[in-house]
C-alpha cells in the first residue's frame, strides 16, 4: 500500500497550495476579503448569511477555493 503525503505550502500573498501534483489554491479570509474588496468583517457577513462560497476547514485553520472565488465573482457575487 502507497503512502501518499501533501505537501502545504504558504505564499507571503497568504495562497496555500495543497499538494503540488494537484494544486488546489486555497487562501485565508483576510486574502479573500482583499480579493473581494470588502472588509474581513463583510466578508464573514457574506459568509455567515451564505452569500458568498463556503469555507473549507483544515484542522484550525478556515480557507477558501480560490477557483471558487474567482466564479462567484465572474458571477456577479450572487448567493
């Protein structure tokens, strides 16, 4: 049975890339609210009254599909 390992690697721009042979681009609130162009207090707003994407848990840490930012915003920023 193989082992497989992921590797998480951290961007000073506060991306977090999963696994480098499958590249998942995930960023914090204070990265997405940048993205966005609102408050980190709107964007929890967004969040907690389900308008904006979901959030991703990972142990303690909270992060966001950065693809799925960058939809909904294509999108109009619609809930």
């Amino acid at each position: 049975m193989e082992v497989s390992t992921k590797t998480v690697t951290t961007e000073a721009s506060g991306i977090t890339t999963v696994d480098s042979k499958c590249p998942v681009e995930m960023v914090n609130a204070k990265t997405a609210s940048a993205i966005v162009g609102v408050s980190r207090r709107s964007w929890w707003r967004f969040v907690s009254e389900g308008r904006a994407p979901q959030p991703i848990r990972l142990g303690r840490c909270v992060r966001w599909r950065l693809a799925e930012i960058r939809n909904w915003i294509a999108d109009g920023c619609r809930p």
